[in-house]
C-alpha cells in the first residue's frame, strides 16, 4: 500500500498544470456562450453543440484543481442559465457543469489528457453524464418530463467530442509556454 | 474550511456549490399546483421531523397530562367534586319544593273538598324541647284565629289538635302522645273505637272486642264522635294486632307523617262539626272510599 501511494503521488508529479495567458478563461468563457446563444439564430443545426460545456471540460482537463474546476463550471454553467431563457431556471445548467467541472479537473489531475482520442472519449463521457445530470434535476428537482438518453443525444455526444478535440487545439494556444 | 483535509476540500465545495443551486432552482420554481418549489421541498423535508415531533410532543404532553401534571388533575378533580356537591344540593333543594308544592297542593284540595270547614294553613317552626311530650308549634296563633282545642290535621292524615294558643304561635299535641287520641273507627267495617298515642311511633286502637274481626292492613278513619274532626279523615293504616281480653289490642300506623311535620292545616272551628250521614271520603290523595258508618263515640282528651 505504501509503495502504491508512492507512486501514485510520483505519477501525478508528472503531470503538468497548465496556464494560461490571463484574460484567457473569460475570453474563452464568454465567446463560448455567445456563440452558443446566438449561432443557432442563424444555424439551427449548431444547437447540438454545448461550446460551453467544452470550454468547461477544456479548463478543468487543464487546469487539474477541482476548485477551481467545479467553480468555473458554476459559473459558466449559471451564465448559460441566464441566458436560456425562462424554461431554464437558474442552476439547472450550472449544477451540471459544476459537477463537470468537478470531475474534469479531478480527471485531469490523474490522467494524460492531451491525447486527442483521450479528449474524444473524455468528452463523450462528459456530455452524457452533462446529460444526466440535466435529466436528474429535471426529473427529481423540477418534476418535469426529460429522457435519460436518446440517439440524438448519442449523436450530439459525438459531434460535440469531435468539436471538442479540434476546439481543445485551438485553446492550447493560449496557454502559457 | 480550515479543519478538513486539502484533499477533502474541493469534495466539500462542491457539495456545498450544489447546494447552493438546489436552493437556487427551489427559490425559482413554482408549481402549478403547490406553490414555490422552495415550500414544496422545505415542507417535504420538515413535514418527517414535524411529524414526528408533533407524535413526540403528542406522547409527551400525554404521559405528562395523564402521569405527572396530576397536581392539575387532583384540583380539577376537587372543583368538580365541589361542583357535584353544589349540585347535588341543587338538585336535593328542587326536590323538596317539588315535594313541597306536591304537599300544598294537596292541602289546597283538601281545603276546597272541605269548603264547609273554616281552615288555616300553618307552618311547623319548633318541636317539643323534651322527648317524652309529642308537640310542636305553628307559626300561627290567636291573631290568626286558632285557639285551644281546634284540629289539625294534614292532607294525609289527623295530625292532633292544639293545646294552646299563644298570640304568634300555638302549640300542637301530636297524635302519638301518651294523653292524645282522636274519635276513630275501622274504615272496612266501621267499628268505632278511639285511637291514642303510646308516646311511641305507633297508635293504639284501645277498645276493639275480641269477637270483633280487625285485619291488618285495614284503614283507620276518623268517626267525628270528638266533634272536633270531621269524619272519615284518615287515622292510620292497622299493622299489629294482639289477642285480649276483653279487648283487642290493635296497633295504628298514623297516616300523617308526623315525624317530619312541616305544613300543617288547623281546622277553625270549635262548634261541633256535623256529622254527614252516608257521604264519600274527602279528595284527600291517600284517603279511601270507606263503607256505611255504624256511629260510635269519641274518646279525646282535653
């Protein structure tokens, strides 16, 4: 057990924290949820990403401190509550990503995540617990109808994982060298 | 935050971040039917503990209301205990004016059965200082017109007559006393004989022959050979009767109560009453019908 332990604190050693340039995360953050608010005015079809889920997940797989992880998630997650409108009530996205954001960084903290195919799948993952999440405050908290999972949710997982991998490339460019 | 672990912190936050939205979410939602979801939730989490606070409270005010606050429960039970006895006293004093307007109204039967007969209504106020004279006294007297010698009786039965008469008050020899008695005969089968007092609860009927058939039972009535009681008045009821010689000795219940004397009715005459020849009992309410009389005389002390 010790020797486990050990290692196990030696694995995350290796693992880099990264930074970023400053403004970065809010610029990221805001864009995010501008895009997500108003593309789809023009490209219905573009209301199957969560750009603002990504950009959480981005954060929290990089940055690798769940404070700050589920704190970002709070906030980006309540800023696209406020802006859904009012069959949206405040927290119902912001619970899911703080949990989100939650996990990414504990994830980020133990796992390589720069492989894109780890991003893929790390993504996909997310959205469908994102996606869970939403369905279990709908359900329990807000006692209104919403399925667990359908195809075009299966389907919306992987465009958004595929989204992910390319919009992760181009975050890594504002991180600090 | 300062006591948990670093590694426990971002847990705590986080719960405590999701918190913090619930209750967000709960602040917005309203439903339909019940209200902010704020109240839907705060009643469905407090309603377990209030529930089972209030059985708690329930069990606990009962085990003190009916094992401890016994205090409460003894003065209460002392009130009502008082209370009773009020009532009760209540119910005893309506009792006896009903008893007492019963008795008047008999009087007032009696008193117009016997238009013929002056009468006065009297209240017994005092009895005999000693035991061996059996009287009492009225709060009439001679301002009232009664003097000695007039009867008194009840709508019962012949009670005695007056031995004297003061200026407020008189004086009344009961029938029980060892020097009354009263003209009488059997009501069945009119024998006449006097009835006197012992000094005792019962009446002796003195002079009966031996030969003569008296049952017990029988009713005893007043024959009006004394000229101071009119007749058929109830006497008393025989209820022992002893062989002799030459006479019987035959024992009268008095029909009157006159251990308990309270209203009396003193007849205000001392002209001699008329005897009425084959006439019915007076509406007196314990009075019978008697037979044919056979005559007889009076024995009556002075």
């Amino acid at each position: 057990m010790m020797n486990d332990a050990f290692d196990l604190r030696l694995a995350e050693t290796h693992i880099e924290v990264h930074k970023f340039r400053s403004g970065a995360i809010v610029a990221a953050t805001v864009l995010s949820l501008m895009l997500q608010a108003f593309v789809p005015v023009y490209f219905p079809k573009f209301a199957v990403l969560d750009l603002p889920l990504l950009v959480t997940i981005y954060f929290g797989l990089s940055r690798r401190n769940p404070s700050t992880g589920l704190l970002l998630g709070m906030v980006i997650g309540l800023l696209q509550d406020s802006l859904s409108g009012p069959t949206v009530p405040l927290g119902l996205y912001g619970i899911a990503k703080t949990i989100i954001g939650y996990l990414a960084s504990s994830i980020g903290a133990r796992l390589d995540t720069e492989h894109p195919a780890a991003r893929f799948a790390l993504t996909m993952m997310f959205f469908v617990v994102h996606q869970g999440c939403i369905a279990v405050t709908r359900r329990l908290l807000l006692a209104e109808p919403e399925p667990w999972f359908t195809l075009r949710l299966a389907i919306a997982a992987a465009v958004n994982a595929v989204v992910a991998v390319v919009l992760f490339m181009l975050l890594d460019r504002l991180r600090k060298s | 935050m300062a006591g948990i672990p670093s590694r426990h912190k971002s847990v705590v936050l986080l719960a405590g971040v999701i918190i913090l939205q619930v209750v967000l979410l709960a602040v917005q939602i309203k439903r339909d039917s019940q209200g902010r979801l704020l109240r839907v939730w705060t009643v469905g989490a407090f309603s377990p503990f209030e529930r089972a606070g209030a059985k708690g409270i329930g069990n606990i005010r009962g085990t003190w209301s009916h094992y401890f606050a016994l205090q409460n429960t003894s003065r209460e039970n002392e009130q009502l205990r008082r209370e009773n006895d009020e009532l009760k006293m209540k119910v005893n004093q309506l009792q006896s004016k009903a008893v007492e307007a019963d008795r008047l109204s008999a009087l007032l039967n009696f008193r117009q059965a016997q238009r013929n007969v002056p009468m006065l209504a009297a209240r017994v106020i005092g009895t005999s200082a000693d035991t061996a004279s059996q009287t009492v006294y009225l709060d009439r007297g001679e301002r009232d017109g009664i003097r000695r010698n007039m009867g008194v009786i009840t709508p019962d039965g012949v009670v005695g007559k007056v031995i004297e008469s003061y200026r407020d008050t008189a004086q009344v020899l009961l029938l029980t006393d060892k020097d009354s008695g009263v003209g009488a005969m059997l009501a069945d089968s009119r024998i006449q004989s006097p009835v006197g007092g012992t000094g005792e609860p019962l009446l002796s009927m003195k002079y009966i022959p031996t030969d003569d058939t008296v049952n017990v039972g029988e009713h005893v009535v007043t024959s009006g050979m004394d000229r101071i009681f009119p007749r058929d008045l109830p006497v008393g009821v025989v209820t022992e009767i002893k062989t002799g010689r030459p006479f019987q000795h035959v024992r009268v219940r008095p029909a009157a109560n006159l251990q308990r004397l309270e209203e009396v009715i003193v007849l205000l005459t001392l002209h001699p009453l008329e005897q009425k020849k084959e006439t019915p009992a007076p509406a007196v309410p314990t009075a019978e019908t008697p037979g044919k009389s056979v005559g007889g005389t009076a024995a009556v002390n002075p």
